[in-house]
C-alpha cells in the first residue's frame, strides 16, 4: 500500500496545507494503516450529499471525544474536477486530516484507471498490503455507519499498534506535562513579556497542574467570540477577587496567526497570566499536529501527567463555566498543594484594594524595591554600609552624624 504513494506529494487538508513529500513521511502515514479512496467531484450532487456522511464517518473514528484511540485508517480525496476552484469547494466539507492529490497532479487519472472508477461518488478500501477488500464502500459506509470499519479491520487483519492520540507523536504526549515543553521558550503574556527558559522555571509553573492549550488566530471570528469568555473563565479561577485560592491551572496560547501583529493583536485579548509560545518557534505547528487540531479556537485540555482530558473544550467552557474545572480537577486528581493566590506572580500581584494606601502609609517595601535600594545606595542604607567600611567612623570620632562636623562641635 505504501508502495501506491512512495514518490508522490499528497497534500494535507488542513490551514497550511503541509505536505507529506518524504519517504518517511509517506510510509509513517501508511504503514499499517486501511487506506480509504475517496472519488468525487464537487459538481456532483450525489458526492456533496455524500460527504457530510463520510465526514461524520471519519470523525466517530478518528475524533478523541468520540473514541478513546484513533483507528487505523486514512482518507485520501482523489478529485476527478477539472479545475481548482471545483477541487477547493469539496475539501471544506471533507475533514481537516484527510489527505488529497493536488488538482495539476496527472496521478489523479492513473489512480481512476487502475482501480477502474466509472461513477463518483467511490470509496475504495485497500488493506495495509495493497490488496482491495472494497471496491466501492460509499453505500456500506451510508447504511452501516463505524460498524463496516470494524468489519475492514478484521478482513485486513491489522496489527494493533495500540497507540494513542496521534500515534505519530505518542512519544512526546506519553510524557508529564511540563516535559512537553522542556527545552522551549515560553514567554509571559505581561508588559515585559518575559520569559520561561529554563528546566527549573517550567517545572514550576507546570507541574501539577491542569494545562489549557488554546490554539487560536486573530482572524478568526469564532476565535474573536470565545476569546472573552476564555478570559473570563481563567479570572474566575485565578483572580483573588473570585477566590480565594488560585486554581491549578495554566492557560498557553499557540498562535496560528500569520504574522506577529496578529499574535500581538489577539494577546491583548487574553489573560495577562497566560503564556504563549513566540511566532518564530515551529513548535507552534508541531502542537497542531501533534493534537490534530482541525477547528479554531480549539482548547485541549491535559492532566498533568500529559494525557487528553478533553480534545476540546471549547464548548464546555461555554456552556458549564468555572463548573467544568472542577469536573476536570476531578478526573485529573490532582494533588492539592494548598498553594496561595497568585503564587507565580507573587512579587507584582496586590492583595487587596488597599493595597498601594497601606503601603504608602506604612512605608511597605517589596524585595525588588529592597533590591534595587540597596543597589544603587539610596536613603540610609547606602550610607551605613560605607559608615561599616570605614571602620564605623563617623559620628563617635568627630564625625559630626558622617555630615563632616559642624559649628556645635
């Protein structure tokens, strides 16, 4: 089966439409794999009817909040339209990880002649060997539903690889939370913006607790709607003026935007305690990939032992609220460490509403400001430890109070 596309670019359906050119790539994606080849043309009423089913078809197989284990099958579009425009129409109402030829690939045609494609829409169902166990599954695929997959898979006597989400990356999302992101620049959504960049920082801020992953882009209407009542949840969970205790929880924004004003533009949007990743890093794609995102906004939710809470959260949020983390924490069991509000940003975080009073009041002077006295040799401070360097001379050896005398002796 691998053989059929080894020297091939196939193309996928998604925002960038990456492309799988390598040998690599092609035999990662097809290894051991039922391979499903969908004939159709958007002018074609039978196929627009059509795929809606096949769509829904894939997503029960493949979608995480449907099932526990991504099944081992791929979709590939084979277009038989005449022009781009055509080709285009059809991939919005196919889903977001299946594959496809481009429209200028004469390969199209070849495919249409070896497995002898008279009428569309078509479905051909081919074992991991190559081998054809369905020259047309679209009427089986309408009328049975997930069912005739399970029936492909033991006709095609698949290997269980007993992988997870995306089995491509199960190596990295097998792994505690804040693992995930060992070795990568985070950066603080706050006025200096700064940075999360080394083992002992990210350790902190991650471990043990629930992780949003956000993937968002400015330009994105729906994204545009869910960003403020995004905002409001991660408040209510974190801001002292709601509780008590902050929540075990950090929100990371990977941008999908196009440029950095456009990363900068929907930040401002956001919580100023949530991180993001920088528009340069590439990681960015490869969290995309990696937690198959197909819609925006999309909020993946992880336990911290890195494993998929919920592959979206987005509606949930929506719809429960704060109601839903307690459901997650739940499911999560994490390790209650009784830890005070705002603990990250402890240094820069008021306590309360009379905070700046009581502090100009009393003279309450954080470590910083203590720091930075001391530094520069302000008020008293400077001046007694150059008092101490001298031997304590001053106001006991003629000093007159270190001001170098004065007329009263």
């Amino acid at each position: 089966m691998v053989d059929l596309f080894l020297g091939r670019v196939l193309v996928k359906n998604n925002w960038d439409r990456d492309e799988l050119d390598t040998e690599r790539e092609i035999i990662g994606c097809f290894q051991n794999r039922i391979v499903l080849l969908f004939f159709g043309s958007a002018e074609c009423k039978r196929c627009r009817d059509f795929t809606p089913t096949l769509k829904d078809f894939f997503k029960h197989l493949k979608d995480l909040a449907y099932i526990e284990r991504s099944a081992q099958f791929v979709l590939v579009y084979i277009s038989v339209d005449q022009s781009e425009e055509h080709l285009e129409c059809l991939l919005k109402e196919l889903p977001k990880k299946c594959l496809f030829l481009t429209n200028d690939d004469p390969y199209r045609r070849e495919l249409r002649a070896t497995f002898e494609v008279k009428d569309v829409p078509t479905v051909v169902v081919m074992r991991p060997d190559g081998s054809v166990l369905s020259q047309n599954a679209a009427e089986e695929i309408s009328s049975l539903g997930t069912d005739c997959y399970h029936n492909w898979k033991e006709g095609a006597q698949l290997v269980d690889n007993g992988f997870m989400l995306n089995e491509e990356f199960e190596d990295s999302v097998s792994i505690m939370v804040e693992e995930l992101f060992l070795d990568r620049v985070l950066f603080k959504n706050n006025r200096d913006r700064d940075k999360l960049d080394t083992e002992r920082e990210i350790v902190l801020r991650l471990q043990n607790r629930i992780m949003l992953l956000f993937f968002g882009a400015a330009k994105s209407e729906p994204c545009q709607e869910f960003a403020p009542t995004l905002k409001d949840f991660f408040k209510q969970l974190t801001d002292e003026f709601y509780v008590e205790r902050s929540a075990q929880v950090v929100l990371l924004y990977i941008s999908l935007d196009e440029s950095e004003e456009q990363l900068d533009t929907f930040l401002d949007e956001l919580p100023k305690r949530c991180l993001f990743l920088a528009h340069e890093d590439p990681y960015r794609r490869e969290l995309e990939a990696m937690f198959e995102v197909e819609d925006l906004p999309t909020a993946v939710v992880l336990r911290p032992d890195g494993s998929v809470l919920s592959p979206n959260a987005v509606e949930e949020i929506c719809s429960l609220g704060t109601s839903c983390f307690r459901n997650w924490q739940e499911g999560s069991e994490l390790i209650d460490r009784n830890f005070l509000i705002n603990e990250a940003f402890d240094e820069q975080a008021m306590r309360s509403f009379t905070d700046p009073v009581r502090r100009l009041k009393y003279k309450v002077e954080d470590e910083k400001a203590k720091k930075n006295r001391k530094k520069r040799g302000w008020g008293q401070g400077g001046a007694d430890e150059e008092k101490e360097k001298d031997g304590g001379k001053g106001k006991g050896e003629g000093g007159g109070g270190g001001g170098g005398g004065g007329p009263w002796g």
